[in-house]
C-alpha cells in the first residue's frame, strides 16, 4: 500500500515535501505534521500524519492494510488542498494494524478480533488525546474508503458521543469473512450489520440520530450491495443517512474517492 517504507523516512527525516509515485501534492502553503509515539494498547510504535492548520477535525482511516501517508499519496490531501487552506478542515491521518488483525491468517481468529479492540483503544486513549491537544472540536468527523469505511462506521456507531459526522466512501462492513467461522461477543460488538439492528439503547440512538453520516458509492462499485444493505439497516434504526450512489459507471478506486471528498467535505 502506498509507498516503500524507505521513501517514506526519507521525506520524514529530510523535511521535504512529498512527491510520490503518481501523486504529487503541492503543500508549500500547508500546515504538514509527521507524528511517532508509542502506544503502550499496541506494545508498539504508531505513527501518523496531520494536514492543515485548523478547522473541523477529520479523523481517516486507512484501506486495507493501508498506512497513515496512503492518503496523501493516493492524492486526497490534493483534493481538500482548498479547505485544508483555508482552515476549513483539518485531517488526522492514523495508522493501521489490519496486517495484525483482520488480514492476520497466521494466528487465532480470536486473536484478530482481540487486536482490532487494542486497536480501538488505542485511537480512543492515545490517538484521540493528540488529536484534542491539536485541535480542541468538541466531536470529530470520522471518514474511510473501502475497508477504511468499516473502521468508520463500526467507530462511530459505538462511540457517538465522538463523533459528529461519519462519511464512508464505497465501504464494506461486515467483518465475518475474516473470522473463519469463529465468533464471540467481541465480533458481534464490532459488526455492524449485527449490532445495529438490535440496538435499542436510547443512549446510543439519541446521538446517532444527531450524527451525520453519508454512504457513498457507485453503481459499479464492488461494495454497492453493502452500502445498499447498511442504509436499509440505518433506515430500520430511524438513523438519518444520505445513501450517495454515483450513476456514472465509476469503480471502486481512488478517482472516485478524490470526488467524494471534495463533495462531501
């Protein structure tokens, strides 16, 4: 995903600007800011990416195993250039741990599921503490492509009073393939097309209800029938969404995406 680790603690190290593989994105009049702390959840080092100088907070998870520089260079920083300027916007680019949890074939399913909850409290009791130093919103908007869009959604249905806006772009959302068959508490409670239609605490459902959420997708969009799926369970829960389906025969990549955001944000 993205680019060579070594490109990557080239442009750190020297404190140049990026200019990588196909993207290049111009950021001489952008506030840029590379982040390395240890997560005592992880027992490891995470590391992040933040852009712009203040605005709206907008936390973003990476694709599929992807790491935290995948957004700029797959060319959605060049996309928000105009709002991240103006401070409109300001975007938390946060590491992933797929490879250790949901694409970790090598250990327990169990243990997947297990590390995508260390996962979780590490953005909730690490990540999200920088983050309010940084900038001090009361909520945060939350926002993913593909499977990115999972870690989303499942982040904020589950943590509502966080986040004031979920913006998903053509993203799946069901974990069980990833489980070999195997379930427990912590897989339904980090599936959203199970917990969400069962959810009937008050609490969660008042403020998903205040939230806004958008599904975007397309109609040659891989993920098309997901999202169709989740708007028909957002829809039973009385949970305001906006089920954005592109009509015009675009796929499921980052063309598509730098559309969104610029649409969306």
């Amino acid at each position: 995903m993205g680019i060579a680790q070594t490109g990557l603690d080239r442009r750190v190290q020297d404190g140049r600007m990026p200019k990588v593989g196909r993207s290049v994105t111009i950021l001489a009049h952008m506030n840029r800011e590379y982040h390395k702390q240890f997560s005592h959840e992880l027992g490891r080092d995470m590391e992040s990416l933040v852009y712009g100088h203040a605005g709206h907070p907008v936390l973003v998870f990476p694709t599929s195993m992807g790491r935290f520089f995948e957004y700029e260079d797959a060319g959605m920083i060049r996309a928000l250039g105009g709002k991240l300027e103006a401070g409109a916007i300001q975007v938390f680019c946060v590491d992933s741990v797929d490879g250790e949890s949901w694409y970790n074939k090598g250990v327990h399913p169990g243990a997947r599921i297990w590390r995508h909850v260390q996962y979780e409290r590490y953005v909730i009791n690490e990540f999200l503490p920088y983050l309010k130093w940084k900038n001090s919103a009361p909520q945060i908007a939350v926002t993913g492509c593909s499977f990115g869009g999972y870690h989303a959604l499942n982040f904020s249905m589950r943590h509502p009073d966080l986040v004031s806006s979920c913006v998903t772009m053509s993203g799946s959302f069901d974990i069980k393939s990833f489980l070999d068959g195997y379930y427990d508490d912590n897989c339904y409670f980090n599936n959203p097309p199970d917990y969400l239609p069962n959810m009937g605490d008050e609490w969660f459902l008042r403020r998903c209800r205040q939230m806004k959420i958008v599904l975007g997708t397309s109609d040659w969009d891989m993920c098309l029938d997901a999202n169709v799926k989740m708007a028909g369970i957002l829809h039973g829960k009385a949970i305001p969404h906006w089920l954005d389906i592109y009509g015009d025969n675009s796929k499921h990549d980052w063309p598509l995406w730098q559309r969104m955001a610029e649409k969306y944000f």
